[in-house]
C-alpha cells in the first residue's frame, strides 16, 4: 500500500497500553473529536499551503468542531487541549479554530469538572505548548486574542476556585516563562483578583520561595503591573504577597537550607500584641490597662521641651496642590499574621540555592517598593508587618530649640529600613553649636543634615520628599539665608534615590534638579514669578535633560496667583503643557505625536 494512501489510526485518550481506548467509554463526540483530530496529525504543515490544508479540515467538519459537547460538556476545544504528544499541527488547528467567532467562545467553556480547555492544555501531563502558544499569541492574530481574554472573562469568572492564570503559575516551568508572560499579557484584569480555595491570588502563589527561578522577578512584576492592587489582599489565613513570600523563606530556612538574612529572621508574630510597629516597642496586651504611651515632653528628663515627635501618618497625600493638611490618627486595625504552619503546608518543601537567594531578595525588595509606592500608611502596616520605620515625618514640639546634636541623639534609638514611603521635613533651623563648620547667619543647611543623617542611618530611597523651606532665619542679613542653597540641596540629596521631589524652595536651578534627578516620577517646583527661570526651566539643557532617564512622569508648578498666562516646558519626551489657575499649575505629561 502506497504510504500516502495508509489509514492512520487515532490516538484516543485514557488509552490501553497498546494506545487504544476501550469503545464502550467513548461517547459519539468524543469519537468524532478524535477523528479529526487524527485527520489533523496526518496532514504536513511545513509551507503556508500545507498549513492551509488544516484550515479546510476545520472548515470540513465545521459542525462538529463548533457546536458539539460530549456527555462530560467537553467541546472540540477540551478534547484538543489534552491531545497527547502534541505537534504543530495542534498548533494550526487551534489558531484556525479560534479564528472562527464560533470556535472563540468554546475557550471560555467548561466542562463537568468546571475546567476551560486553557486550564486543561495547562495543567495536563507535560502541558500542550502548541495549543498554548496558538491560544495566547501566534499564529493567531492580535483580535483572537483579545477574543479570548474576553471568553475567559466569562468561563473563569468564578470565586473561591483556581483559573488557568493560578494554574499557569504553578506550572511555569512546564510551559516555559515565555508562554506565562503571553498569558498574563491576555487574561482579563478580574483574573488577576479571584482568590482560590485557600484565598490566594495568582501573585500569592507566584512569589512562593519554591518557586524563586532565574525568570520569576520579572513574572511577578508582569503580574503587579496588570493590578497593583493585588498587593493589599489577604489569604484565608490573613497573609498579604508580601507575608506570604517571607513565610515561605521561613519554611525554607525551617528546612535548614536559607541563613536568615535581614528582614527574615525569627519568628512572625501570632497575635495583636506582638505585631511590631514603626518606632520599636509593641503593643499593650488587650485588658491589661496599661495604655499606650504619650509622645515625650520633655528630654531625657532634663526638662527641655522634646525636639519633636514622628507623625505615623503622612500629612501630605489630600490636597492636589502639594499643601499640608491635617490627618487623623491611625484608625485601622492592624491584622494579625498568618499562622506559619499553615503556610508551610500551602507552599513546596524545595529548598533554597543561593541563586534562588539572589531571586528571592529581589521578589522581596520589588513586593516591598511597589506596597510603599500604592498604599496608604494603614495598609503599609498591616502588609509589611516590619518593626523598622517606614517613613519619617518630623514635627518639632511648640518652642523648640535645639543643636543637630541634640536632634542626633533623641533619634539615634530609631532603625530605618532602606527605603522610606516618604520624608516630610518642617522649616526647622537648628541652633549653632561649637561643633558646626559653619558661622551663623550662612546659607542654611537644616534639613540638609537631617537627609544626610538618614543617609547614614542606611537609607538608600525615599519616594517621596517633602521639605518646608522658605522662611527667613534668625539674624540672617543675607538673601541666601532665606533658603537652603541650591549646592546645598544638592548635596543632601546626591545619596538617596527620589522618586518625588516636593522641596518648597521658590526656583530651584534647573542643574540642581538634573543632578539628582535620576529616579525622578514627579517633580513638584515653586515659582517666584521670574520669567528668566521658566526659560531656564525649559532650555534643552534645564528640565528636557530629565527626559534621558525615562521616568519622569509629572511636573507640578506652583505659581504666583497674580499670573495667568500659560506656560509650555519642552522635554525630550513630549510636551508639558501647564494650565494656570489660582490653586497653581499642574503640568500633565503628554507623549509628542510622531
């Protein structure tokens, strides 16, 4: 018999040793989704012409491929999906069949059991990479696409149970990173949000320590990026992402593989009264009438009034203008954390390499910089659960007057951790002592100190500065001692990586601002109403030159309210466009039209 004229005989599931399954199990679907499926394995598809030949079979038996269920509910698409070895011409047939407005909604069906058929090609032995790769990118086209992710927004949309998105990262290295990123690029947004039986999300289970390979940073960013806000929710257990990953280096370090390093040593605190909270100490037990203590008033029990006290909340974050406004105390109450057993039997028992370390610190660094930069203090709180200062928001005492030494040693208890939320610093001027280098009455340096100290107190990053300048200094007779100096502000910040920038200095030099502007989002500025600075401001060799570091989002001016004229500052970027108004300019950044 001539080779092209062999019957080639199906290959059906469940099958006997000898490949063949027992008839009598088979429904007539089911039989008939096998068939063509063999007829598919029988065509070649190496030219564009042999590929065409698949997408008249699909046309062929267009019924049954489209508007048939087996007894189970399995459609043409669930039978494909756990098609064993699959080839390319599995890959063909289905982009063809997704190609269809019929065969597109079959992905977002499920069977019996309540699986999709991605959630099948997913988690079946090995995973069908050809179906996977038609179903999440090429061959089909960018609209097949976008058709799916809209069929699993309907056919996963189902709380309490895992979706093909929690099931893509469990097998991640099943399907290879490349065919997770194309999943999480397609999965419709609530995806990102449903929580299994256990109450975890798709990023809970990405940031496992077992699971800390080479690729899973940039996964867990792909995953933060599609919904920031994942961040806050907890498990059935009360564990954040972030509480989740470091129980799971607990466990590992349980396993005597991981030496605790900063951040993971000890034990997680059980209850409310063990919960550690920014400053150091814990809080009173419930029912044992001690209450919590009063900022101090007085110094080392000398009598002088304190220096000032740390604000636990930010008093920045209500008014778009950049204004100060008052803020309530911490209301919120603080969640206690998960049990640690409990969390050890949810993850892998896998040890920890030293690469996976490496991989580990920087899936806690980013899940900890990207918690600061989208909650609130309360939220911080109770996600991070760290009893290092996570931000430092000085307010001096009524009357205060003191040297930096003074303020030195009050502080020198507190413990930062090396990114800080924000630092919001007051117009304090600090008395001169016989240690200062400079004379009274020189441009003055105040706040300056305090950054520098933080510096030396381990803080690499803060994303958000804030600092009161502007008010003239006791005795000063000249025009610098109104301000910090732009050499001086300068130089407190060339050490600490700032994200926002909000130093109420009227026209800060444009070279001051492009010397520590490197990790610059936002940047707020004061204008004084001098047109020679908005030309400064916007010459190419002034603000633009932000633009070579591609972060710059935001520009914030605040103005004059005597000045109405628009204004137009030119980066490299785009165009910033202020609208001028009564409150201040704010500057919107628009992409420049190619």
């Amino acid at each position: 018999m001539d080779q092209a004229d062999e019957e080639v005989e199906p290959i059906f599931l469940d099958a006997e040793p000898d490949g063949r399954e027992d008839p009598e199990v088979v429904d007539n679907v089911e039989r008939r989704h096998l068939d063509i499926l063999a007829k598919a394995r029988s065509l070649p598809c190496k030219t564009k012409t042999e590929v065409e030949a698949i997408k008249d079979l699909v046309t062929q038996y267009k019924t049954d491929i489209m508007n048939t269920e087996t007894d189970e509910k399995k459609t043409f698409l669930h039978t494909m999906a756990v098609a064993p070895n699959p080839t390319d011409q599995i890959k063909y047939l289905t982009a063809h069949v997704l190609a269809n407005s019929n065969g597109v909604k079959l992905m977002g069906k499920r069977d019996n059991e309540g699986k999709t058929p991605l959630y099948l090609a997913i988690t079946c032995t090995n995973s069908n990479r050809p179906f996977l790769l038609a179903a999440t990118g090429k061959p089909s086209s960018d609209k097949t696409i976008e058709h799916v992710s809209k069929a699993l927004a309907v056919g996963e949309n189902l709380g309490g149970e895992s979706t093909s998105l929690h099931a893509a990262v469990i097998s991640q290295r099943k399907i290879t990173p490349a065919i997770l990123g194309q999943i999480i690029k397609m999965a419709p947004e609530m995806m990102f949000r449903i929580q299994d039986a256990r109450g975890y999300t798709p990023l809970h289970l990405a940031v496992a320590a077992s699971r800390c390979v080479d690729s899973q940073l940039e996964v867990v960013r792909a995953l933060i990026a599609r919904d920031p806000s994942v961040l806050e929710m907890v498990s059935r257990n009360g564990s954040s992402v972030y509480q989740y990953h470091m129980l799971s280096r607990k466990s590992a370090i349980a396993d005597g593989s991981e030496k605790p390093s900063a951040g993971t040593s000890g034990n997680p605190p059980r209850n409310m009264n063990d919960i550690p909270v920014p400053g150091g100490g814990q809080k009173p037990a419930a029912g044992s009438g001690i209450k919590p203590p009063k900022p101090p008033t007085t110094v080392n029990g000398t009598g002088e009034p304190v220096p000032g006290y740390l604000q636990r909340k930010p008093t920045f974050r209500t008014k778009a203008d950049g204004e100060t406004a008052g803020s309530p105390v911490l209301s919120t109450p603080v969640d206690p954390p998960p049990d640690t057993a409990t969390a050890r039997k949810s993850t892998s028992q896998q040890t920890l390499t030293q690469d996976s370390i490496k991989v580990a610190d920087g899936i806690m660094n980013e899940l900890k910089l990207q918690s600061l930069r989208i909650m609130g203090c309360d939220a911080v709180l109770r996600c991070l659960h760290t009893d290092k200062e996570l931000w430092f928001d000085y307010e001096p005492g009524p009357r205060c007057q003191m040297t930096f030494r003074d303020f030195e040693t009050h502080w020198e208890g507190l413990e930062f951790d090396p990114t800080l939320q924000y630092v919001a610093l007051p117009n304090i001027h600090f008395k001169p002592s016989q240690d200062d280098d400079q004379p009274h009455g020189r441009t003055r340096d105040d706040a300056a100190r305090i950054l520098e100290w933080l510096g030396r107190r381990g803080v690499g990053r803060v994303l958000r500065v804030i600092v009161q300048d502007g008010t003239r200094m006791e005795g000063s007779s000249e025009p610098g001692g109104y301000y910090h100096s732009n050499e001086t502000i300068a130089s407190a910040l060339k050490g600490l990586d700032v994200e926002i920038l909000d130093w109420r200095r009227p026209d800060i030099c444009p070279a001051t601002i492009t010397q520590i502007g490197r990790c610059l989002r936002e940047l707020r500025l004061q204008w004084s109403g001098n047109n020679a600075m908005l030309r400064a401001w916007s010459e190419l060799q002034g603000l633009p030159m932000l633009a070579r570091h591609r972060k710059l989002e935001l520009i914030s001016i605040a103005v004059p309210e005597v000045c109405f004229q628009p204004l137009l500052l030119w980066s490299g970027r785009g165009v910033l466009t202020c609208s001028a108004g009564r409150a201040g300019y704010r500057a919107s950044h628009q992409e420049k039209s190619r």
